[in-house]
C-alpha cells in the first residue's frame, strides 16, 4: 500500500505547467518521485517553475513549448526522450479561451484558436507520445478539462464545445490502446482561482455568486485539483481509464437552498 503514490523514476511532461493548475500539478508530480518536463511558451516561466522543485528536491527540466505548432509538440516529445529515455505520464493541461459571450457572436478565428489549441493540440500531442509510452510497457494521460464541457453556458459555449471533446478523446484513448496498458482520463475542474479564470473569480458579484450556489461555499485552488492528477498517474489509478473526474466543490451536483 505505500507504493500507491510512488512515481518514483517515472517521467512526466506537463504543458502549460509554468502557473495556475499546471504547475501545481508538475510540483506533485515532482513531490512524489516523478521526473517532471516543465514546458508552456516562455521558457523564462518555466526555468522558474524547475528552480522550486529542484529547491525542494525534485527532478525537473524546461522544454518550452507552444502548442498551437506541431513541430514544436513534436520537439517536446523528442526532447524529452532524448534527455530522460522515454515518457510515461502526459498532462495536457495548456489551453485557451480568447471569447467569451455569446455563441453566435463567436469570430471564426476565436473558434479556431480554441478548438485547435483545446482539442487538436491534445489530439496531435497524444499520438506523438503513445508509442513511446507503449516502447516503456504502458503510461498514463490526462487531459485537464473543465465542468464547462457537462454543462450548457450562455458565454463560454466554443471552451465548454471544446472540453467536452476532450473528454471523448480520453474515451476513445482508452478504448484504442487500453490492450497496450496506456490509461487516458480527465479531469473537469470548476472554477479555480488562477490567472485563466481571473475574470471570473475577480469581480466580486460573480465570485460571491459562484461562492454561494457551491456546495462547500468557495472556489477552488490549485493544489486542489493536483492531487487528482497524482492519482491517475499513480499505482493508484492504475485501473482506471476513460474517465472524467469532476472537482468543483460540488456545482454540478446541486445549488444549496437559500437561507
């Protein structure tokens, strides 16, 4: 049972790990053994995301990477291979939202920015790096998806399209290689405070809102959907695949009665 949680001599890559969730995730990861591939576009931002794990004892290095370019996806993976043998966990955690209203209000190039950095970045990052987890006897991916893609929303509908194919991704991954021990899952948080929610949680009226139709009254934070991703990538995980783990403090299940 005390090695449920040891990723001790696994390698993991984390996009979009220099802030927010991401990072948070790469510090787990490092915290419990892994060797962790910090990687988003400023590699100024990651080199600083490295420092701290390496101050706290953790294996880490800084593969900058824009996920929009496949080329660049492709020199993350090789990169990364080619510094520590092979990979084993993959986050896909980068992501972006430049729209936010309503769906027919949506520029063409909004759409396409989301729906090619949200899902065929993932789509392109996964094929690259399944063979080699499959070369190393399995491996585990998870896809940092979002409450938006189970639920309907009058401004975020193009991210929530996108987040819910995210999670069919995951689905089809674990039914494509599962026979080769590669697990695919999601994870959907709510809202969390970090810079690419920081419209949201901000203003104080939709803060205070999403605070009080929450179950346990807040919103969340980082670390809090870290642990998740230790799971899956963990022994602990390790019969679990296709799946989309919700932590949102309870929003979806229910809105608390009103005093």
């Amino acid at each position: 049972m005390k090695d449920l949680f040891d990723l001790s001599g696994k390698v993991a890559v984390i996009t979009g790990s220099s802030r927010g969730i991401g990072r948070a995730i790469a510090e787990a990861l490092a915290a419990f053994g892994a060797r962790v591939v910090v990687s988003s576009r400023k590699a100024e931002a990651c080199a600083e995301v490295v420092e701290a794990i390496r101050a706290r004892g953790g294996e880490a290095i800084a593969i900058p990477c824009h996920i929009a370019h496949k080329d660049q996806l492709a020199a993350l993976v090789e990169q990364t291979r080619a510094h520590w043998g092979g990979i084993d966990i993959l986050v896909c955690n980068a992501a972006v939202n430049p729209y936010y209203g309503p769906s027919a209000g949506i520029p063409d190039e909004a759409y396409d920015r989301i729906m090619n950095a949200n899902v065929r970045s993932n789509f392109w990052l996964c094929n690259m790096t399944i063979p080699i987890m499959v070369e190393r006897g399995g491996g585990s991916i998870i896809v940092i998806s979002s409450i938006a893609g189970l639920r309907g929303t009058p401004r975020l509908a193009v991210y929530g399209l996108s987040k819910a194919a995210d999670m069919q991704l995951v689905r089809n991954i674990a039914v494509e290689w599962g026979p080769k021990n590669i697990r695919a899952n999601c994870i959907a948080p709510g809202l969390i405070r970090t810079d690419f929610a920081r419209a949201l949680w901000e203003d104080p009226k939709l803060a205070e809102r999403r605070s009080r139709e929450t179950p346990l009254q807040r919103i969340g934070e980082p670390r809090e959907i870290a642990g998740a991703a230790v799971f899956l990538a963990a022994p602990a995980g390790s019969f679990m695949t296709g799946q989309t783990i919700v932590i949102d403090g309870g929003v979806t299940v229910g809105t608390p009665l009103e005093e």
